[in-house]
C-alpha cells in the first residue's frame, strides 16, 4: 500500500512544469476509471461449543487454520460524476459521486493437512470472499496551480461482499458458513489531475477503504459425522481494500 501512495506521489512531483493557461478547474465533470484493486481480506475465527473439551493446542491450530489472510486482487472499471470550485488563491474544494465495478476476490482451500497435536487428525479449511459493486460519495480538497490539481479526498463507501469458510476432517467432520453483505464505511484518497487543455482530464488516484467486517458462522453439512454435541465456528472477516486507478474526466 505504501509503495503504492509513494508512486504516485512520485508521478506527481515529476508531472510537466509548464501550466496551462486556462487552468480553471471550476465546474462539474463526468468521466470513467479503471485500475487495479487490493485486499488483505483477513480473517479472525472463535471457537464455541463443545470445542472447549478439546485441548488448547488443537483448539489454537484449527482457529488458526480458518483464519487466513487472503490475498485478493482484481480489476476495478466504473464511472464517476462530480463538481470542483477553485478560488483565487489556487485552492480547490468538490465532491465526487462514483459507481466501480470490483473483481476483488481469493479462494483457498488447504487439503486435508495432519495436525501437529494428533497427526492421525487431518483438517481441510477453505475459504473465499469476493468484492463486487461499490459506492461512494466524497468530498475533495485540493490546490491548483494551472494545469495541475493536487487533492486529497475522504467521504462514505459501500461495497457488496460475500465471504465463506468451511471445515472438513478425515472423520468426516463437515462444516461451512457463508455471509454476503452490503457493507459500509469510509474511504480516503490522494490523487493529482492533469488538465490537457481542452476540457479533458486525466487523474491518477490511491483510495484506501476501510468497511465494516463480515461475520456468520458455520453450520453442519449434510452426512457430517458430528452433529451433537455441537462445536462452533464464529468467523469475522475483514473486507477493507484499495485500489490504484486512472481517471478520465470531461468537464462541462
């Protein structure tokens, strides 16, 4: 994510010097996007239920077996309206309403894996989630000198997400659980625009977003071996992710 902001910075600082003369950046723009998305997607599994029974050692790695950190990543394509006001002094206030298209996602699935407390025990544990349809609506500050416009932005988002995990043994253990979501939050960005001149211009942009996480937990599969007493799986996944995209703004 780091690097990711420091690039863009870096593309900032070394965009052209020379200024257009009818740098004013005043009024209202549509334009498309597209990019690249990213998720940590981690994952945070309790144990209930008659789990308590079993040792803590066994307890700690099959937790730990349905908590990964998946690493999903996509494209991202959409579009997005918005209105700038420049002042006098170069600086700039807006507000930006877009609709992105997210084809985040990661599924994993370990195969049945001995345990290391008993080794005659194997676990399988998937899991997956995938991000699609995402709003947001921010307000933007930024300055401008010319052609150039410097900004940075924060508002509300809201991204459909779905999110599963299952567990499986060789002594036919068998559990799953799945949750989708609309889930809302914040997201921040920073982002430079460069005006060509002729009505068109072209952004590069960083937006991190930071989403309530998805919970659910796991129920018996059907000719699951283990019904009663019944174990427990509450799963919390996270869904924040970023994206890196350009933009291709119209102002009118």
């Amino acid at each position: 994510m780091h690097k990711r902001l420091s690039l863009l910075i870096a593309l900032s600082l070394a965009a052209p010097a020379a200024l257009a003369a009818n740098g004013d950046w005043t009024g209202w723009y549509a334009g498309v996007h597209a990019g690249q998305g990213d998720s940590d997607a981690e994952a945070d599994t309790t144990l209930g239920g008659a789990w308590s029974s079993e040792s803590q050692a066994l307890r700690d790695e099959v937790a730990a077996g349905l908590s990964p950190g998946l690493d999903a990543s996509g494209s991202v394509y959409g579009v997005q309206f918005g209105y700038n006001h420049q002042f006098s002094s170069g600086f700039v206030l807006g507000a930006e309403l877009d609709w992105s298209k997210l084809g985040i996602d990661e599924s994993r699935s370990t195969g049945l894996t001995p345990t290391t407390t008993f080794p005659s025990l194997s676990y399988d544990y998937g899991n997956a989630i995938e991000l699609d349809d995402k709003l947001a609506l921010k307000g933007r500050i930024g300055w401008a000198s010319g052609s150039h416009l410097f900004s940075l932005s924060v508002g509300w988002v809201q991204v459909d997400a779905q999110a599963f995990a299952g567990i499986v043994s060789n002594g036919n253990y068998l559990k799953a659980g799945s949750r989708s979501e609309t889930l809302e939050g914040t997201e921040i960005g920073v982002a430079y625009e460069y005006d060509f001149g002729n009505q068109w211009s072209l952004r590069g942009e960083w937006l991190m977003a930071d989403v309530d996480p998805l919970r659910f937990d796991t129920g018996y599969l059907p000719g699951s071996s283990f019904t009663s007493p019944a174990y427990s799986e509450s799963v919390r996944q996270e869904a924040d992710f970023e994206t890196l995209r350009l933009a291709l703004n119209y102002r009118f």
